[in-house]
C-alpha cells in the first residue's frame, strides 16, 4: 500500500506546469491534424514534414517548429491547426 503512495507521489511530481502545458499542446495538434485531414495518417505526415508558405511558421515545416523545443512554436503550430479547422470551407 506505501509502495502505491510514493509512486502516486513521483506521479505527481513528475508533472511540472511545463509538461501538462506542453501535453495539450500536442493533444490539441493531434486532434485537429485528424479532423482536418480524416485520420489519413500519410497525409498528416506529409504536412507536418512541408515546409509552409504560412507566417506563422516562418518558412519552417511544422515538425521544425515542434522539434525545436520552444512551447511558444507548440502553440503556434496548435493555434493554426485550430483557426483552420473552424474556418468555414471555401
């Protein structure tokens, strides 16, 4: 039962602001990438890898922005991927 609480304990320390903040980025870019492009895995990965003309990726691909370690370009990449799916279609 003690042995339960101090991993319980680890769990919750191991979960920094940072880290749950940086979880939903990527939850939500996960979760519009298969709404804007219906789960077609191979499609996901070719936008993800092509670099964009958008600004806000600046000439980078959106895995760039997502490797490169900042959670300010984790929300950029998730807040694009979230005005875009609420856009009505063309």
């Amino acid at each position: 039962q003690l042995e339960h609480l101090e991993k319980e304990s680890d769990l919750h320390t191991a979960l920094t602001p940072e880290l749950v903040e940086r979880t939903s980025y990527l939850l939500g870019i996960e979760k519009y990438l298969e709404i804007l492009f219906n789960n077609e895995v191979a499609t996901i990965a070719d936008w993800v890898a092509r670099s964009s003309g958008v600004e806000v990726f600046a000439g980078r691909s959106p895995k760039q922005m997502l490797l490169n370690g900042r959670i300010n370009d984790q929300m950029r990449v998730r807040d694009y991927l979230a005005f875009v799916a609420s856009s009505p279609d063309p």
